[in-house]
C-alpha cells in the first residue's frame, strides 16, 4: 500500500529531519487544504516528546497546541486524593488544544506523555489566528473535539461496567495504536493509576492477558503477541471508538498506514512516499501508526 505524505521540502521547513523513513504526519494536519496545511507547518516547531512530561495543567491556558507525529498523550483527570485518572488519549490522529476551536483556551484535565514520541508545536495564539482564518481547520478540531468528547464519555461508562481485564486490553489497544514500535513502556503502578484501581488489579489482569499469550511483560516492556486476541478480550469500547472516529473522519481514510514493515522512498515530484507491508493480524485502526523495524 502506498501513502501520500508531504512534499519533503515543506516538512523540512518545518524543522523535520531530511531522512524520508522518519517522515510522519499528523492526521489532522494531513486531511486539511493543502494552503492550510502549509501554515500549520511553517508555523510550527519539532520538538520531542519525553514520557512523564507534562504540557498542559487544569485551569492554566494552553500556551501551545501539539499536533504529535508520534507517541502518546493521556489526558488525566486530578485529584487530591488520588493518583491521576486516566480519561483520554492522543496520538498522531489528534490535537492536544482542540478546544482553542470552541472558545476554550484553558483545559479542564492534565495532559502528560506517556508513550515517548515527537510532535509539532504550535503557539496557542498562532492557532487562534489560523482558525480565525481557516475554515477548514475549524472544522476538523470541532470534529475531533466531539471524538474526545465521546472517548470520555466511553471511558467513564467503561470504568462502571466493565471488569478490570477487558478495560485493561482496551487500553493497551489504544496504547499499542499509537506506539511507534512493536512494544511499549508502561508499569503496572502507571497502569493501575490511569485505570483508577489498585497495582494487584492489574497484576493480575496482566497475568490473565500473558497466560492467553495475547501479550508479554517484562520490567515494564509491554508487547502485544496477537493483537486479534487483544481485541477479542477488550470491551466493545474500543470498538465504538473506532467507528465514532471513523464517521467524522471519513474522507481521512486514505491516510490509513497500518502495519508493521515501513520502507521509504521519493517520487518524481519530490513527496516522500511510505510503502507498509500488511499486518494480517491487525485489524483497521484510524489512528495506528506505522512501525519501525528494530
């Protein structure tokens, strides 16, 4: 399968390296105008993702969107008498500041990276400026807006219903989805905060998955063995995330690069083309990242 990314001379104004294979883009930035497109990335900066960094805190305004080309974001909720909850996750399928396109410019949850990755930083008053002057734009982050929104009121009627196992396999699903390899670093301590109950809930969970060798653990080192299986094992949540991502994104699907082999290369016209070998045991995810080979 051949994918269309973005003329290398663009992205290298943007600050990316001038190596094809590492070329990644975000969906969001893909599926706009090509004028708008553009604008976002001349405007903004490569930076890298370090995991435990916090980019934005409750209630203090955003002073810069990310748009991230790899890696993980969770959106927390904080309290005083508990460890973070996880609620939502970004990757290269989002935005962290989408709320900038409804009037909000300061969020209600903690945003921290926790799958290390890259992203590209832009200001938050230049993203003002570009929805004022984009409309399409406007459009996308509204519409990624409403996924968020049903990803939280997914993941609070998850946590309600549905045991332990099944939540965890949703998790590490969204997890795996937005990983830019193979495997992952995640704890158990980390995994029973974000899942809101306690390390032995986990542990055993964890245990049941490796048991059905549907994944292995080793010191933090997740690996997902049959993601088929994992799938099987999760809630219908994930699923339903899928398919509410899909609808509002629809016209987005020829940026779909699912699988597991990445090889790059350059057409006449000067646009990194990314060649991606199939992964039969994967099934269709809006948000997957290509893998890199180790």
């Amino acid at each position: 399968m051949l994918l269309p990314f973005l003329n290398a001379d663009v992205l290298r104004e943007a600050g990316f390296s001038s190596n094809a294979g590492a070329y990644r883009i975000n969906q969001l930035i893909a599926s706009l105008p090509v004028k708008e497109r553009q604008r976002i990335l001349q405007s903004g900066k490569s930076v890298e993702l370090a995991a435990g960094t916090i980019l934005s805190e409750v209630d203090e305004p955003f002073k810069y969107a990310y748009f991230p080309l790899s890696g993980q974001i969770s959106m927390v909720a904080v309290t005083s008498d508990h460890q973070p909850l996880g609620l939502a996750m970004i990757g290269r399928e989002g935005l962290l500041g989408a709320t900038l396109a409804l009037g909000i410019n300061s969020p209600r949850m903690r945003a921290v990276v926790h799958v290390s990755g890259s992203a590209l930083r832009v200001s938050a008053p230049q993203i003002r400026r570009m929805l004022r002057e984009g409309p399409a734009l406007l459009n996308t982050l509204q519409r990624y807006s409403y996924v968020v929104m049903g990803q939280l009121l997914r993941t609070a009627a998850c946590n309600s219903f549905h045991d332990v196992e099944m939540r965890l396999a949703r998790w590490l699903l969204m997890t795996d989805d937005r990983a830019p390899s193979e495997g992952f670093l995640l704890t158990h301590q980390l995994l029973a905060d974000l899942l809101g109950v306690q390390r032995s809930a986990v542990t055993i969970a964890a245990g049941k998955l490796q048991r059905k060798k549907l994944i292995s653990y080793a010191r933090g080192h997740i690996n997902i063995l049959s993601r088929r299986g994992l799938e099987d094992a999760a809630c219908e949540c994930y699923e339903i995330q899928v398919r509410d991502h899909e609808r509002q994104f629809a016209h987005q699907q020829k940026y779909k690069d699912k699988g597991a082999g990445v090889s790059a290369s350059h057409s006449e016209n000067g646009a990194a083309v990314v060649t991606v070998a199939d992964r039969s045991d994967r099934r269709s995810s809006p948000w997957s990242m290509p893998r890199q080979n180790h």
